[in-house]
C-alpha cells in the first residue's frame, strides 16, 4: 500500500467516526452559527447605537468568526483523537501497520481541513448576510489556502495536547484554555487600539493572529498580505512536525 493510500485510508476512517459522533459534528457548525448570530447581528447592532467593543465596520470581524472555527474544531477533535487512541491502545495495533505518525497525522488533518472549510463557508456566508460586511468574493480561494494552513497549525498543536493531556477531558479543559485567549487577543474581536500599550507585543506571538492579519487584508483591505501568510506556514510545518513527533508509536 503506498503512502497515498494509507493516508486517504485513515482519512475515510475518520471522516466515518466523525459522521457517528452526531452531537459533535452538530455543535461543530452550530457553535459557530450562533455566535454570528449573537455577536454578529444582536451585540454589534447595539454597540454600534452606543459605542462599544463592536465599533469596527462589520466586514473587520469577519476573521474573527473565521478564527474560531479554525481554531476550536482541530484544536478539540485532534487532541481527543490523540486521547481517545492512547485510552484504547490503538496506538499499539497502529505501529504494527504501515502508517507513520505523520502519515496518521495528515489523514486526520484532512479531514478536519474538509470539516472546517464546510463550516468556515457557512460562517462566511451568514456573516455577509446578517451584518452587511462587504467581502471580496475574487479573495475566496486565498481565503480558503490559509483556513486550510491555520488548520493545519492547530492540528499540530492538538497532537501535542493529546499527548500530554492525561485524558480526553483534559485535552477539552487545555483546549478551551488556549483557545479562549487566542480567539481574543489575536487581532481578531478586539482591535489592538484596545489594548494596553505593554500587551500589543504579545498579541504577535499568536499564529491565529497572523491568520486575521492575511485574512483581514486579502479579504477586505486589500492591504499586503504574503508576510503574514508566510509565518503562517512557517508555524503551521513547525507544528505538524511538533504533533507528528508528539503522536506516540506505543502507549
């Protein structure tokens, strides 16, 4: 079997688990739905009576809703993959087979990269719809390559998770723990104007930053974008090297 094979063979197995898990592919495109949905339509549209948080024209959030699906989706499968696989030894069957640790690794990747740009298009299209944010629809396909290298930035860090996590609801407590931070503090619902002068600095360590930054630009501003998607790939082969490696041949 060659390596092809037994990549597009874990992903369809994947694909598979994910579609019996109905109350988690459910919440993977409602949690997001109902956060357009609440900070979308509900709380900009007040901020922007009173002045507020939401004062940034809507088309400025829409990296922001994109960030959350690219980062809480792989962030939260992969790390329980990794758990649920060690809980169950599967690890141990795995390292009697052909596939490697990258090659399992890139196989739950693509799945999750399929999961995510479902997800990240439906998001994308309520956003235009319920708050008027003007998009460029010529972006599209560089939009989708960095949901694609942000997904694969987080898959990486999730391997990592579940590894060093003791069990699944210790990957879902670290998860929620660096993901709520980042979702807000990379340059994505609050604007760096917004924060402390002393801060600004540490916001650039996030990679989800430099996922908003060439969204944001290629999206909607039209500004420069390459450097920033540059470092987004950059991090993203450093941490699917860091998860691959993560990954245990046994446990």
């Amino acid at each position: 079997m060659t390596r092809r094979a037994r990549v597009v063979a874990e992903a369809v197995a994947g694909w598979r688990a994910f579609r019996r898990r109905r109350t988690a592919m459910f919440f993977t495109f409602a949690f997001p739905v109902l956060l357009v949905v609440i900070f979308g339509a509900l709380v900009t549209t007040s901020a922007g009576a009173s002045g507020g948080l939401f004062t940034e024209p809507p088309a400025y959030y829409v990296p922001g809703y994109l960030a959350v699906v690219v980062l809480f989706t792989p962030l939260t499968r992969v790390g329980s993959s990794v758990a649920r696989h060690r809980a169950g030894n599967r690890f141990e069957k795995l390292a009697t087979t052909p596939l490697t640790r990258g090659e399992w690794l890139a196989a739950h990747t693509a799945v999750n990269a399929v999961v995510v740009g479902a997800a990240s298009a439906l998001v994308l299209a309520l956003v235009v719809g319920l708050t008027g944010a003007s998009v460029a629809l010529a972006a599209m396909p560089a939009v989708a390559a960095l949901v694609v290298v942000a997904v694969v930035v987080f898959c990486g860090i999730g391997a990592v998770l579940g590894r060093v996590a003791e069990s699944r609801d210790g990957v879902v407590a670290a998860s929620n723990a660096i993901a709520v931070p980042l979702v807000f503090l990379s340059e994505t619902f609050v604007p760096p104007s917004l924060l402390p002068a002393w801060f600004r600095p540490v916001v650039s360590l996030s990679p989800l930053t430099y996922f908003s930054r060439a969204v944001r630009a290629v999206a909607v501003t039209g500004d420069p974008w390459v450097v920033d998607a540059v470092v987004l790939v950059v991090v993203a082969a450093a941490a699917f090297a860091a998860g691959a490696v993560a990954i245990p041949h046994t446990d």
